[in-house]
C-alpha cells in the first residue's frame, strides 16, 4: 500500500514537471520562431516596390467604397528615408468657401472618387500632400474654382502624416488597424507577450515545414489568434487568423485575417501578393494586392525622397510648420520669396535708409571735430 502510495505521489510530480517542461518549451518555441521571422524580415534593407489591386469597404450606414487601389514606396532603412504614395477610392464631400465670409457648405453629397496623399521622411524633415482630385470641383460666377490647392506640408522627421507608410517587412503580422501605425520591431512584441496564452505550436501534417501558433491575447484572453509561417521559407508568415470571443465561446468566423505569398529576390525574401481582410457586423473592410519590385536592397533614387518629386502643379504652396503655422516658405514654380524687410514711408528699404543716417550722423562728427580742433589752433597762437 505505502509502495503504491510513493508511487501515485512520483507519477503526479513526474507529470506536473512534464507539462511545466511543456510549457517552457512552447516559450522557447515561440522566441526561436519570431527570432526567426524577425532576422528574416530585417534582411531587406531597402528598395522600391508597387502595390495594385482592389479595396472594398462598407461602414455601419451601409455605405460602400470599392474600386482600384495603389501603394508605391521607395525606402532606405539604414539612412532612415521613405517615400510613400498612396492612392485609394473614398467618399468625398467637397466643402466650398465662397470667399465672403459666408460658413463653409458642401457641395452636393459626398462622392467616390480617388484621394491620392503622398510623404517622403529623411533625416530632420517630413514633407506631406494630398492632391485634390476633384473633377467636378464647383465653380464661382467667374469660372474660378472654390476648391483651393492643398499646400505641401514639411514638419519635423518624428510628424504624424495622413498616411504613415506601411512597413512591408511586417506584411502578413499586421491587423487592418495597424497598417499605418505599427513598423516590424513595434508589432513582433505583440507575438511574444508575456500577456498572451499559447494553445499550442504544431507542424501541419500536410506541409512539416509550416508550424502553426494558436494563443489567447488580451489582458482578459478574449482574442484568439491563429498564425502558420514556412520556416523552410524565410520563416514568412504566411496566413493570419483572429478570432473574437462571443456569449457562446470562440466565434466561427475570423474577424481578421491575411494571407501571403512570398518570394525570394536576391536572397531576400519579400511578399508578392497580399489579401487582407477585417468583418464584424458592423463593418468590411478589404485589400487584394500584388507587388512589383523594382529594387531589392538596391537604395532608391534620391530624387524619391524631395517634395519636389510629388508631382504639384505650379502654384502650389510649400508651407513649413516648424517655422509656425501656414508659413509660406516657396510656391512651385515662382522665385524664392524675398526676406522680409521693413521699409520707410518712401518706400525705400530700412537698411538703406539707416546706412545713410549713420554716414550723415560720421560726416557731422568729423566736422564739428574739425571746427573745434581749429579753434584751439586759434586759441594758441
């Protein structure tokens, strides 16, 4: 009895080491796969690519966007320079100001057309525009617009833009919602959170070479997540599922997921094709994307990352929100603005004039110098 005792008493410590050993060693797992995926990811130094394809979004009135889509980027990690450009259908209400003091008023209800917004970062200085594609911008009695050039903004190198670019190295780690706000070291903590449950770390039966990750995330566990990366491949994440927990357990349905494809160009392995996808009741949202890369770890043209690359037409206004707000630093295609200077009521400038009274005020002093050393002479004699 005793003998059978010792034994129970071993096998239940022998268990509980065995599944704390389980434990750890899905920890160590999970380190080894997101190192994995994070000394891929940061193999790609620079390049260029082209992102084309569809977006369809429905919001909670039911309103629809969907049409052609466009994500361009040129960037340079180590010198710490981006250029993106993004092109995409939106619902737009023009709001017109008839220039008489009147209230700013929309013009007709809101219509799908494309917003193009463009940035470039390097060191010190981010420079940003949205063109105005506005086809049917209404007009004033005289046939001017109502609708003004929106300027080109620079700020300073660590300023929010309207459109943050998307760090393509965390393509296949991103949610929709993080697509213009998290870069790859920001998002890869999210996957080793000391916060999160994992479920389990397998290989797919059908494919060895794909691990599956399934943990709990959220500081009460109410998100499930679902990630499959190919480690024989660039260790790339390839399909990203998140799921919501319901009244009635794990919903069936992801409320998020993406799926990738990758290649390797120039022993560096970068994503090609892209779906991404976030449903809930009350909204849709959708990108299918494929990519053109023009440069793998080859640095962009410098001319990428200038303002004077946008694309403005002449006219427009270069206004830099570090020396105030709405100061006028140039207007494409006219002459460097004057420095500013005050003026005397001729209308000749103050340098010229106080230049003038300090030769009056020198020319004085000599002569009444003269005057008096004359007198002394007189004096003398």
């Amino acid at each position: 009895m005793i003998r059978l005792v010792v034994c129970f008493v071993l096998a239940s410590a022998a268990g509980d080491a065995v599944r704390a050993e389980g434990a750890g060693d899905k920890h160590e797992r999970l380190r080894f796969l997101v190192a994995g995926m994070q000394n891929e990811r940061e193999k790609l130094k620079s390049g260029v690519y082209t992102a084309s394809g569809t977006l369809k979004r429905t919001d909670q009135q039911g309103s629809k966007v969907e049409g052609d889509c466009k994500f361009f980027c040129g960037f340079d990690n180590v010198a710490r320079k981006v250029r993106f450009d993004s092109s995409e259908p939106r619902k737009v209400g023009m709001i017109i100001n008839d220039g008489k003091g009147q209230p700013d008023t929309l013009a007709g209800p809101p219509k799908q057309m494309p917003v193009e917004k463009k940035m470039a970062r390097v060191p010190g200085q981010t420079a940003s525009w949205q063109t105005p594609v506005l086809p049917e911008a209404p007009k004033t009695a005289s046939g001017q617009p109502l609708v003004s050039q929106m300027p080109i903004f620079l700020d300073r190198e660590d300023a929010q833009t309207a459109e943050e670019p998307i760090d393509v190295r965390a393509v296949g780690l991103l949610l929709w919602g993080d697509l213009h706000k998290y870069s790859l070291l920001q998002i890869l903590p999210a996957y080793t959170s000391e916060e999160q449950g994992i479920d389990e770390i397998v290989e797919e039966t059908d494919r060895p070479d794909v691990t599956r990750i399934v943990a709990t995330f959220g500081k009460k566990r109410d998100g499930l997540r679902k990630l499959w990366i190919d480690t024989r491949n660039g260790f790339t994440p390839i399909r990203l599922e998140v799921y919501r927990q319901t009244s009635q357990g794990w919903a069936k349905q992801p409320a998020h997921w993406s799926e990738v494809k990758w290649a390797n160009k120039s022993g560096v392995w970068v994503p090609m094709e892209w779906t991404l996808v976030a449903e809930t009741p009350q909204y849709f949202d959708r990108y299918d994307l494929k990519f053109t890369w023009e440069l793998v770890n080859e640095p962009p043209p410098e001319r990428l990352f200038s303002y004077e690359d946008f694309g403005a037409p002449n006219g427009t206004r270069v206004v830099d929100q570090r020396l105030g707000p709405q100061t006028t630093v140039k207007v494409l295609g006219e002459s460097p603005p004057p420095l500013p200077s005050r003026t005397t009521g001729s209308g000749r400038p103050l340098v010229v004039f106080l230049a003038s009274a300090a030769i009056l005020v020198i020319a004085v002093g000599v002569l009444l110098w003269s005057r008096r050393h004359a007198l002394r002479r007189g004096g003398k004699s």
